[in-house]
C-alpha cells in the first residue's frame, strides 16, 4: 500500500509540474493570444504536450479570468503516452490557473493551480504483486519532474469527483472508491495531501487522510508525516484487499485514528487510537479490541507500546492494562539489550491472534497452548551475546499453564510470584486447583486442589542450588509435605538430590493413576493398576539422597526409602486369586525392593498375620507371598473356590458344603512378566470338620487331617472322619485318567438305619443289617473341551445287607449281591445323573434336575435282565427288560404301606416288560410282556400273552369322572395257588368308574364267554349296571353293588343280583370246567348275594344270600368218585352211582327225571337246602342239608321215593317216631305231596365236592339233616 501511494503522489506531481508548464506558457501570451484563442488550439496542444512529457488532446477550451488570475479550461481533456499512445488521464474537465504575481512581477508565465474534475483512475494489481495505474506499471507513470534548481514548483492539483477502480486477481468487478475532493499543494515550505473517500460498502463508511512534509528542513531530516481517520470501516473488507498478504481479519467493525512519520523509507513514529467490535482473526472467535498503540523507531533500537489496551471476549474482559517493548541495537542491529513490561496479560487470549503469525510460530503456539494471566511483568535482559547474559525477571501469575509436549510436563492453574536474575531467585508458589501433565511419566494428569511452598535457587560459576523449605502439595487424594536441595554442577555431572517427604494418600484406587507408567516395567504397572483396588494410607515417608544418576543406589551410592503404612487395603495381588481385603499393611521400599513383613488381613473369611509379601526386584518384579492362614472350613472352601485351587479340583468345590475349624498356608510366586506362569503350595488343616456335597445329603463329620495342593498335584496325609456313623479313612491323590485331577477314595461300612436315616432313602423295616463298601469322588480336570463332571463311585457286594423288599430286587442278609454305581454331578450344577448294575440283573441310568432349588427326577431307565441298558430319549422314568418274577401286589403293598412317599409313579414314563411270572391282583400270569405308557391323562397299559390280551386305559386321577377301561381280547384269570390269602381292604369311593369288555373271558378254568361289565360311580362306592357274559350255550345277566359299609369288618360290602340260562347244560357245565352229570336243555338259575369286602378270591368264607336253580327233563349220568369237580350245590349228582348199585331194577332205564329244582339258603359261605329234588318217572329225590362252599364237602341226606309202580327194597331199618313224621313233613314240603310210609330210602351225603360220600341212612338222620338246614324246627 505504502509503494502504491507514493507511485500515485509521483503521478500526481508529474501532472501537476507538466499543467503547471503549459499554464505558465498559455498565461504568458494570454494577453497576446486571447483574441485569437481558436487560431492556435493546436499550438496550444503542442506547447502542453511539450511541457509535461504527454500529448494532450480536448476538443475544445476556454479562457476566462479568474479570482486567482487568467484560467484555460479545457474539455474532454486526455493525456497519452507519446512512446505507446495509451491513454494515461481522460477528465471531464481540467482548469489550469496563471501564477498572476509571477506573470506581473517576475514576467514568468507559470501555472499555480490545476483543478482535474470528473475522472476515474483504474488501478490494478497483478497476479505478480506488481501495481499497476491507468494501464501502466507505477513506477513507470511520470518520470522525476522538478525545477532548474532543483525545487519543486509551487502548485496547487485539485481533483473534484475522482473515481478510483482498484482491481485484484480474482475479481470479477472492480471496487469503486469515490473521492468528492482531493488536493496536493506545493510551496516553498512544504509538501500537503488532504483527501476525503467514501468507501465501497464492503469497506467501511469513509476514510480521511493528510500527509504533510515540511521542506525547510534539510533533506536529510525531512519526513512525511501522515494521519488518516476512518470511520464504521469493515475489517474483513480491507483483509480481503490482501494488501498486507494473505493473513487476515475475518471480520471486525470500528473506528480508527493513525498517525504516522515516515523518513528514510521507513516509518519512525506511529500511534493510533482503535475501538474495534467483534474482530475474528480465527473462525469462530471474537473480541472487541481498544486502546492506543504507539511506535518509536530509533537508529539504535525500537520502542512499542500500548496504553489502555483492553480485549473483551463473551466470557471476560482484560482490564486496561500498559504493555510496553523497547529493544536496543548496535550499530550493526545486533540485539544489545530487551526491556518487557506489562500490567497484565492473559495469555489465553494468544490464540486470537494465531493468524498473523506465520506457520511455524503458529504451531510452536498451539502446541505451547498457553493460559492464565500474568501481571506486573517486567523483563529485562541485557549481554544477550555473552556467555553469562544478565537478565532480570519479576511477575505475577494467575493460574497460568502450558500444554505436555513430548517430554515436556504440562501444568496449568499455577499461580505465584516468580523472581530471577542469573545470580538466582525464587518462586512463591500459591495455587489452587492445580493440574500437572507429565505424559512422560504419567498415564492421566494430576489434579493439585492446593501447592504452596517456596522455591529458592542460587547461582555460582560452579553450581546452582535448588532449595525449598516445606513445599505442600494436596488434592482430594493425598497430602504431601516435602523438603528438598537439588545441586545442579555447572560442568555437566549429575545433580545431586536430597528429599524428604511425609504424605498421606486418601484413596489407594485414585492414587493408581498417579502412578509413572512409563518409568516402570509395564507389566509391573498393571499388576499395580490391579492389585491396590482401594484402601487408604494415613502416613508415608519418602527418602531420597544422591546423585540422580546413580538411582537407585544398588551400590549404596545413595538412598531411596519409600515407608507406608496402608490401611483397608483391599489387595488384588492376583487375577485368578481372591483379593485380600481390610488389610493393614506396613510397605517398604528399599531401592528396588518392595516388601510387607507386617500386615494383617482377610481374604475370603480367613485371616492372616505377617505374611511375607515381596518383590525382589522391581525391574524383574517377581511377586512371592508365604502366608499362615486361619479360618473355617467353609471360609477356606470360599477362598479355594475363587483361586485356582478351585482347578485342582476341575470347578466343583461350589458342590461342597464344609463348616468346622481350620487352617491353610499358602506359598504362591508370580512372575509378573507372565502372572500365568505362577507356582503354589498350600496345606490346609481341619480339626473337626463336616464335608457335604450338594444334592448328596448324608455328610462326611469329624474330618481331621491335613491336604496338600500345589498346581499339578494333591495328596493328603492321616486324613479321615466318620460317614454315614462310621469311621472312614480318605486319601486324595492325583488322578491319572485324563478327564479327572483328583481322586478322593474311601473305605467304610454302613448300617441298615444309617441308609435309611442319613441317605433318606424310603427303606424304613425293608433293609437290616450292614455292609462295607469302597466310594471315590472323582474331580474332573479343568479346561476340558467337554467338561466332565463330579463324580461319586460306589463298589459294595451288600454282604451283611438284607433286602426286604418284593422279587426281583430282594435278597437275604447272608446273600452277596455286587452293586457298582456312580453318581455324575454335571456341568452347570443344574443335573444329575446315576448309573449302576447289580448282580441280579438289575441296572440304571437316571438323571435328576435342579429347578426352583430343589432337585426332582427328569428322565432315566430301570433295566431288567441282561440286555444293554439304552438311555431315556423323553423325560420320566422307563422300565424295561425281562425278569423272571414280578409280585404286584407286593409292590402296591409296599408303596401303599406306612407313611411312604414314594411319588415313583408318579415319575414313570413307561414299562415295556417281558415277566416270566406276574402275580397281580389274585393272578398267577405266566410269560407276559406287559407294556405301560403315559398318555394325556391316562396310562396306557398293554398285556400280551397266553392269559391275558388286550388294553387297559388307568386314569392318573381317580377321583375324575374318566372310567377305567379294559379292552380285551382275552382275559383268563387263572388265579393264584401259590400267594398267600390276604384280605385287602379297598375303598370303592376312591376306584374310578370302570368298563371292561372281553371277548374271551375265564376264571381260571371255567369260560365264560364274551362279558361286558360297566361300573359307574354311586353315593358310597361303584354300582355294576350292566354286567353280563354270553356263550355258545348260556348267558348270565345281572347287577351289583359295592359301597362302603362301616359297620362291616371290611368297611365295604359287594352285592349281586344275576340270572344264568343254559340251553345245552352238560356244555355249559364243561364251559364252567365242572363235571357235567345233568344232561338237560333246561337250566335257569338266579342269585340274590353279598359279601364282606370287595371283589375278591375268598369271598365264599363271608358269603350270604340265596341261590335257586331249576333243570329241565333230563338225565342224570354217572359220575365216577374223583372224576373232576362237580357242581357243589347240586349234590344230587353223586347219588345214580350208589342208586344204580342198590336199584338196579328200579333204575334199569337210567336215570332220568321230569325236573329238578332247589333253593339255596348261604350265610357266611354255608350253603343250606330244604328243597333240593328230583322228580322222575321212577322215583323222586329230596335233599336237604348243608354245603360248605368255602370248605367245598357235603353234610346232606337225601330220600327217594318210588313212585306208582315201583318199589324199593327196604335198605335200612324202619324206624318211627318224631324223625320220620319230621321226614314225612320235608318231603311233602318238597314234593307237595304226602310221603308213603313204606318204599322210602334214605341216604347221607358226606365227605368233598370231589369225592362224595353216599351211604344208606335212616329218616332220622334226614330230620336232623333237615333241622341243620333250617327246614323243621329242631327237636330235643
């Protein structure tokens, strides 16, 4: 800008010299010529171009005379370049004025005055930085134009609405700079410039400047002195001319007085006065600037300063503060000496000016990243050059800081009073909310609530000495007071070092972070970071004496002491150890050992006192701890659990439940270069433990004895206790099967109350006795890829055991049967699982899951026999196999007997067994596969076999309303000769209702046929509402009822009410298995009866109600004594063989009858008749007496009667009296008809159903057989 202006002031003076040439021409012949004006317009032209060095060309002139004088004014006026003829000036208007008095007094025709009105001047800048005006460079615009003597000629060059168009690289359209007046004066006295210019509105508003040069001073000491005022101008305006290069003001508006002496092509003076808003040198930042700035330039040095500076930002404003700068130089401008002052400075406002400053500075700058504020700074420092400059340092700071850069710490929020010169000095350190960088050495910076102390150095040739006398540092974490002298040689050796320092930290885990990350061993400081989890220490010391160079003095070159004493510390030595907690520990620090012989702590429950805890070397730290511990069983177990003891024994010691007293030792070393890699022993010792695995109910007691572990092996030394009551010894050793690290075998005997008292198992007078068996506890190895689980075995021959229990499990005491069998703990402490076989052919895979912190049976296989056991694919319980005997009564017994619970039915899921021989509900089942599944809501049980085929559906709930259905194909129910008789005693109001249909049903020999039975459910039992069996030649149809009586012994009764018709009875008889006897085509028989009880085998004991049968005509057949069985009730059949032997005449064509009927009276099984008969062509037959039908013989008589046409022989003795009128009175009873008193004989009926006694007898004997029956009343 500066070149600009004096290429436009020479151009100015050039013009203004050549007007003033050709005025002074024109005004001398104005006189001669003025008449004659037109006549020599181009003389005139001539005589103006001639004198300024340009052709001038205007279309037309004028001449008048003026206030000043004669004046030419000349139109369209335009100056060319003679060498180019490029335009230099094109004007409206342009008057020149006639020096009068010169014209008048020295007959000199000079020009005094020139008025240009009305022009632009285009002024461009090219890409190359150079100016260039109208066209033309500057510097080339008017060559040096003066007098003959060298003077300047006295002129006056007036521009009147001067238009200025500047142009810059890159511009699409000029600016426009108005200037409304503009005047250049010359005298002998001096050199003036005013202007006035409104500006483009990008500018500002507008501009004033003079320039005055006073030319009566000799020419050496001239200067130009310049002062422009501008008013509302726009800095990011100017700052896009890029007069002063590309740094800039982005924005900024104000006003601003500058006043300027320039001499000897450089400025000597300057001060402006500025008052600038919202300046932004950097995007984003603004600030208001004011104040007065003033510059003295001297041939030996410079003087800046500034006087009511102040800088306003949005959050805090400067005061007004004095800032000065004076530098001395030689005469070479070699810096002699530098003066600073300052009332305050805040160095965060640095960065507002960041963009004035080249790259390098600017960098060096934000790296610095200075702040804070310094006040009454004074600097001074003279001798620059010399080996020792002197320098005098004194200021104020406000918590002032800088950034960490590299190795160099960062601090901010320091305050204090520094003082130095070179022969030393102080600093007061006083501040508060302090923070220290120091990356080199830190991880995080750290936080100084409050520093105080004084620091004091003093300077020799041979040394300086630091000294400072109880410097306190503190923060919410620690407290520190410290003494300290540092020498520092001049010649280069390593400063020396004398600390003492007391401090307390508040917060061990805060603390870690103060810890030199980088001067220490990095693995070294994670172990720190990890292990001091929290804690505090009241007192500490540190020691430090000697040269730094010799730290840390391993050769006793020095000291370095570090005493601590820690409390609550919660100690986190190891990753896979549990922490030590509540810890008081006593630190030391010895050069490079770290070591605590005296602390007490807690680790997982237990306590230990004085434990050895050292770091032999810090730079290989390896950690050793040798601890006594003491605590409980359970507090070790905790402590195992978390440790990698806890691997030793493959993750399960969560499964075990342990109390009593005991103690451990621990001898742990850890390579902290690779903590993996430790090694430990421990011992632990119980006195009087218990032991107990969950799931595993009966415990181990009175556990003494001693264990020793390290990583890889176990062993155990005068270990035992007491198990299930007795004693046992244990032994723990190392496994050497792969899935297992340890192996806890024991050996013992165990009592039948034991099993059932401390195992729980429901054998309460099932078992008695004792036997010894071999258990391992087997503990998987850890890290497996498929984990393998806790382990129980168990090897016993149950030698000395007897087992009450139904076939096929039971056995004698004296009888061994081997039982091996593990119990499998699975992974995730949610499972269990059990296998095992004995020697009875009996195995099992059962599996038990955790849920709702109880265990309960999930799925497993009971197998019989000697197949392959094959695991259970759905939950439950499966039975299968083949077994030789299955009592089922003795099983349901069993589960229903005492107070058991056993709920086992409720667990199976199905039964798919092959029984050789199946005893159930009175049944004697041979070779039967029985199939049992589960359904929605019924079993579903399957029988296959010669008796029995068919489907029968059990409801799970028999209180529902689903009935109980048999689908059979064949039900043979043979019965049970080899089961003992036992009245059971049922409650029908709990039976289901029942439907069974066969289509082949039998009682053991005796066929019925095809049955259909329906039971439904009545008020106090089951009701039978339809119950029927049909064969090929009879049918029975009837009712019944069981319901709950209770006053019967039983506390139930059964009762029945049927009918059978036969048409074919010697078929039928053979159908029911009885020996046939009765050949008839006529059968009808009813039944009206009851019984104690329910259903059942022995029924006929308790038997009561009556029985009355009828036969068509028909014939009686000989049965042989022993033939088979006979049909009981019908005693009759054992008299044709006696008969035929007596009467053999008489019964020569057989034995044939018209009918025979009889009712039976039963009361509790006895059967008794008074109308048994006979009627036949020959003879008729009565009977009367008794019948056991339990005891299954005969106590009857029987009379035969001729009838008309016949006789019988006489074949015992005639007897009268009471009996035979009491005989006379059945028969006629029987027959309805009187008795003859002679052709009568009588027999008696004793001895079995199957072999009948029939001997000859008297009428007496058949009244008292009458009287037995009930028929007459008896006779004394």
């Amino acid at each position: 800008m500066k070149a600009f202006l004096q290429r436009l002031f020479k151009f100015a003076a050039y013009t203004a010299a050549g007007v003033v040439i050709m005025l002074a021409i024109a005004v001398g012949l104005f006189r001669l010529f003025l008449p004659r004006l037109p006549q020599y317009q181009e003389d005139i032209k001539d005589w103006a171009s001639a004198a300024i060095g340009m052709e001038v060309e205007f279309s037309g002139m004028d001449a008048r005379w003026g206030l000043s004088g004669p004046e030419l004014e000349f139109y369209d006026a335009e100056l060319y370049r003679a060498s180019t003829q490029t335009r230099v000036i094109a004007a409206d208007r342009v008057r020149v004025s006639v020096a009068l008095t010169r014209l008048l007094f020295e007959e000199e025709l000079a020009i005094d005055r020139i008025v240009v009105s009305e022009t632009s001047i285009e002024v461009r800048q090219l890409d190359d930085g150079r100016w260039w005006v109208q066209g033309a460079p500057a510097d080339e615009l008017l060559g040096k134009r003066t007098g003959g003597d060298g003077r300047l000629p006295e002129i006056e060059v007036i521009g009147e609405d001067v238009e200025i168009l500047l142009l810059q690289p890159g511009d699409a359209r000029p600016r426009y700079f108005a200037l409304p007046g503009v005047t250049v004066s010359i005298d002998e006295n001096r050199i003036a410039f005013d202007a006035d210019v409104r500006l483009p509105d990008e500018l500002g508003r507008q501009l004033s400047a003079s320039a005055t040069q006073l030319l009566t001073l000799p020419q050496e000491a001239r200067q130009w002195n310049v002062i422009i005022e501008a008013d509302d101008i726009n800095l990011g305006g100017w700052s896009d001319l890029r007069l002063a290069g590309d740094r800039g003001v982005l924005s900024g508006t104000g006003d601003v007085a500058l006043s300027v002496s320039y001499a000897r092509g450089r400025v000597r003076n300057a001060s402006a006065d500025v008052d600038f808003a919202n300046v932004e040198l950097e995007q984003g930042e603004l600030f208001d600037l004011g104040g007065r700035f003033e510059l003295n330039v001297a041939d030996d040095g410079w003087l800046i300063a500034a006087e009511r500076f102040q800088i306003t930002r949005a959050d805090r404003q400067w005061p007004e503060a004095s800032l000065r700068a004076e530098v001395s130089t030689d005469d070479d401008g070699q810096l002699l000496m530098m003066d600073v002052r300052a009332s305050y400075l805040d160095l965060q406002d640095a960065g507002l000016f960041m963009s004035v400053l080249g790259a390098e500075q600017q960098q060096q700058v934000a790296t610095l990243g200075p702040s804070g504020v310094v006040r009454d700074l004074i600097a001074t420092v003279s001798d620059i050059d010399s080996e020792s400059p002197r320098f005098d340092v004194a200021a104020r700071l406000e918590n002032c800081g800088m950034a960490a850069d590299g190795k160099r710490p960062g601090v901010r929020g320091f305050s204090g009073v520094v003082r130095a010169n070179r022969l030393g000095g102080s600093v007061e350190i006083r501040s508060a909310d302090m923070i220290v960088d120091a990356p080199e050495f830190l991880s995080e910076p750290i936080d100084i609530v409050s520093a105080e102390g004084i620091v004091i150095w003093r300077s020799t040739d041979r040394s300086t000495t630091v000294v400072s006398d109880s410097i306190r540092l503190r923060n919410d974490i620690f407290d520190s007071q410290s003494n300290v002298q540092v020498i520092i040689d001049a010649e280069g050796s390593s400063p020396v070092v004398d600390l003492d320092s007391t401090w307390s930290v508040s917060n061990v885990a805060a603390m870690k972070r103060y810890i030199p990350q980088k001067i220490i061993k990095p693995k070294l400081y994670d172990w720190l970071q990890m292990a001091l989890v929290k804690g505090s220490i009241p007192t500490g010391t540190t020691s430090l004496n000697g040269p730094l160079d010799k730290f840390p003095y391993d050769d006793g070159d020095g000291r370095f002491l570090v005493e601590a004493a820690v409390r609550n510390l919660t100690f986190k030595y190891h990753p896979r150890w549990p922490a030590a907690v509540q810890s008081d520990m006593d630190v030391v620090l010895d050069k490079m050992r770290l070591y605590s012989v005296r602390n007490r702590s807690f680790s997982a429950g237990n306590q230990t006192v004085d434990a050895k805890i050292e770091i032999a070397e810090l730079r290989d730290p390896v950690l050793t701890i040798g601890a006594f511990s003491t605590g409980t069983l359970e507090t070790i177990r905790s402590f195992s659990a978390q440790s990698p003891i806890a691997d030793v024994f493959g993750g399960q010691l969560d499964r075990i439940s342990v109390s009593g007293e005991a103690s451990y030792t621990l001898d742990l070393k850890v390579p902290l270069k690779n903590s993996k890699q430790f090694e430990f022993t421990s011992r632990v010792r119980s006195n009087n433990g218990t032991i107990a695995l969950k799931g595993f109910k009966p415990p181990l007691t009175d556990l003494i004895g001693e264990v020793t572990i390290t990583r890889d092996t176990i062993s155990s030394a005068s270990l035992g206790g007491r198990f299930l009551g007795e004693e046992v010894a244990i032994d723990l050793a190392t496994s050497d099967d792969p899935q297992f690290s340890v192996i806890a075998s024991t050996a013992g005997s165990v009592t039948s109350g034991a099993i059932v008292a401390d195992l729980g198992l429901p054998l309460q007078g099932l078992i008695s006795g004792f036997t010894n068996y071999e258990a391992r506890i087997l503990f998987p190895r850890g890290k497996q890829a498929t984990p393998s689980p806790l382990t129980i075995q168990i090897d016993s021959e149950l030698d000395g055991l007897g087992l009450d229990l139904p076939e096929p499990v039971g056995k004698p005491a004296d009888t061994p049967m081997q039982i091996r069998g593990d119990i499998r703990f699975l992974p995730g402490g949610k499972k269990i699982e059990s296998a095992g076989v004995a020697d009875n052919d009996i195995a099992w895979q059962v599996g038990f899951r955790r849920s709702n912190d109880a265990w309960d049976f999930d799925r497993g296989v009971l197998a019989l026999g000697s197949d392959p056991i094959q695991p259970a694919e759905t939950r439950g319980l499966h039975i299968r196999g083949t077994t030789s005997t299955v009592r089922l009564d003795d099983w349901l017994n069993l589960s229903r007997s005492g107070d058991r619970e056993i709920g086992t039915a409720d667990r199976i899921r199905s039964i798919d067994l092959v029984i050789a021989d199946l005893f159930a509900i009175g049944q004697h089942l041979e070779g039967h596969h029985v199939r049992v599944d589960r359904s929605a809501r019924d079993w579903l049980v399957q029988v296959d076999g010669d008796n029995v085929v068919g489907s029968l559906f059990v409801p799970y709930d028999f209180t529902s309303e689903r009935a109980m259905v048999l689908e059979m194909t064949r039900l043979q129910l043979p019965g049970d000769e080899e089961s003992p008789d036992e009245v059971s005693k049922p409650d029908p109001r709990k039976l289901p209702p029942i439907t069974l249909t066969a289509e082949e049903f039998a009682l053991g020999d005796r066929q019925l046929g095809a049955v259909e039975l329906r039971l439904v459910r009545v008020e106090g039992g089951l009701e039978a509402t339809t119950m029927t069996t049909t064969d090929d030649t009879f049918e029975i149809s009837g009712t019944g009822r069981w319901v709950v009586d209770e006053s019967d012994p039983l506390g139930s009764r059964t009762s029945t009410t049927a009918t059978l018709t036969s048409t074919n009875v010697m078929q039928t008889m053979s159908r029911l298995n009885f020996t046939p006897g009765i050949a008839s085509d006529q059968m009808s028989a009813s039944v009206n009866l009851s019984w104690s009880g329910g259903p059942r085998a022995d029924f006929l004991d308790v038997l009561d109600g009556e029985v009355s049968v009828q036969f068509g005509n028909g014939q009686l057949e000989e049965v042989e004594p022993g033939a088979g069985r006979i049909f009981g009730l019908m005693s009759i059949v054992a008299l044709p063989r006696r008969l035929s032997l007596d009467f053999r005449d008489v019964f020569s064509k057989g034995f044939g009858f018209d009918k025979i009927a009889g009712t039976f009276r039963i009361v509790d099984g006895e059967s008794y008749t008074c109308d048994l008969s006979l009627e036949g062509p020959a003879a008729d037959i009565g009977i009367v007496g008794r019948t056991g039908l339990a005891t299954r013989d005969y106590d009857q008589a029987a009379i035969i009667s001729a009838n008309f046409g016949n006789t019988l022989p006489i074949v015992g003795a005639v007897v009268a009296g009471p009996q035979v009128a009491a005989a006379l009175l059945i028969f006629s009873q029987i027959f309805k008809k009187p008795l003859q008193e002679v052709g009568q004989v009588y027999y008696g009926i004793s001895g079995s159903w199957d072999e009948p006694v029939v001997d000859s007898t008297n009428a007496a004997t058949f009244a008292s057989r009458g009287e037995l029956a009930g028929c007459v009343p008896a006779t004394d």
